[in-house]
C-alpha cells in the first residue's frame, strides 16, 4: 500500500515546501525532518535521507505526493463527486498541518535541553538534537513521550482521518498529542528546575 502522505505523514517538493504550503508549516516539517535526522540541527541533509529515500516513507517531491493522490482521487470518485472527493482528503491534510504544529513545539521544547546542555548528548547521537529514529531506546523519559507522540499518536490523527475514522483521530490522536505537549511542557519546567 503507497498512500499521498507515505508512512511517516512528510511531503517535501526537493526539501523545499509542497506548493501552496504556508511558511509555519514548513518550519514545522524542517523541525521534525532535523529530529527524523534526514536534516542535520543546521536545515542541512544527512545520510539518512538517502536510506528514508530507500525505504520510501515520506515523499520527496511534489509530483510523487500527486500521483498517489491522484490515484485516491480516481478511486474516490467512482462513488462521490470530485469536489467532494477533494476537499474530504484536504481535510486530512489540514489535521496533519494542525498535528505539525503541536509535534514541532514538543521537538523545539526538547532540542532546547539539548541546546541548554540539561539533556547531554548521548555516545550514539549523531547531534545533541532529539533523535526519534532512537525509537523506544530513547534516553530520557521526556524523549520517550515525545517518540510515543510521534510514531503512535501523530499516526492515528492523520492515519484515522484518511480512514474516515474523525473519532479516532480526535480522541486517540489529537487529545493525545495534546496530552502529551502538556506533559513535554511540564517535564521541560521540571528538568529546568533541578538544573
Ligand atoms: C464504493 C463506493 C465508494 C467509494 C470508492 C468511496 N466512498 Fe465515500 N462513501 C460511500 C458511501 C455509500 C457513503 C455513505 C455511507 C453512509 O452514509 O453510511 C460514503 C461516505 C463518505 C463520507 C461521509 C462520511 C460521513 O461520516 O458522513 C466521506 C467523507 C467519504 N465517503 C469520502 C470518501 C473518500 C475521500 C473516498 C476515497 C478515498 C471515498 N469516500 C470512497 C461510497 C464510497
């Protein structure tokens, strides 16, 4: 199965924005890429765009985002009209755009223990930048919260909206992404606390 969005939810035309984007969203997807490790803390790609490449989970130019949508499109509309079709999958969009909002402000809360040296840089960190491809091995349990914001409830927001599923990914997602920015913000103040 090859959807618009690819497993990971990130659409780059060339690591610039998809066209029509908004600037917020693509700071946003910069940030995220740099915690994927695909851009390195300075904006600049790493080795590990080539094997994200590889694996084909995120898109990486516009035309490559648009074919798999216009395939979706085509099948939708063996049923609804088009204009239909359309605007119900830019509604998925537009949740991944709100999810990017929360994911980046709970990375930039992260990266700035890093940045401050309250979180040191782990031996197998490439960066003293959060590193979510450290997956469930993540150093520190404010790291922990935010890898379980990224592979599980970012995924069921955008996952459940494309599988016209709105109370998944309202509750499961959304209020849990949310959840889990109160809590990145609160271990934040904590961790400044004791340092
Ligand atoms: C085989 C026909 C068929 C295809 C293909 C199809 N749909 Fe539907 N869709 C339906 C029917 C029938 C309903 C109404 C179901 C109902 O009311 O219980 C529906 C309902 C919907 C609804 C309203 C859901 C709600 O809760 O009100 C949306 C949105 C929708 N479809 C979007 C899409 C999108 C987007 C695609 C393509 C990814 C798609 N559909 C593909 C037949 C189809």
């Amino acid at each position: 199965m090859r959807t618009a969005w690819g497993f990971l939810g990130i659409r780059t035309d060339g690591l610039a924005p998809y066209p029509g984007e908004d600037e917020e969203w693509w700071a946003n997807r910069v940030t995220i890429l740099k915690a994927l490790g695909v851009l390195d803390p300075d904006g600049k790609p790493t080795a590990r765009l080539d094997v994200m490449a590889g694996a084909d989970v995120l898109r990486l130019t516009a035309g490559d985002f648009d074919r798999e949508r216009a395939k979706m499109l085509a099948t939708c509309t063996e049923c609804h009209s088009e204009n239909y079709a359309k605007a119900d999958l830019e509604k998925g969009d537009r949740i991944i755009r709100e999810g990017d909002k929360l994911f980046a402000e709970a990375i930039r809360i992260v990266a700035g223990l890093y940045q401050d040296s309250i979180l040191e840089k782990p031996d197998n960190y490439a960066y003293a930048f959060p590193d979510l491809l450290t997956f469930h091995d993540a150093p520190t349990p404010i790291e922990q919260r935010l890898f379980v914001m990224h592979l599980k409830h970012r995924m069921r927001l955008f996952q459940g909206a494309f599988h016209q599923n709105p109370d998944y990914s309202l509750w499961y997602g959304w209020n849990e992404m949310q959840l889990d920015l109160t809590d990145i913000k609160q271990m934040n103040k904590e961790l400044r606390a004791e340092n």
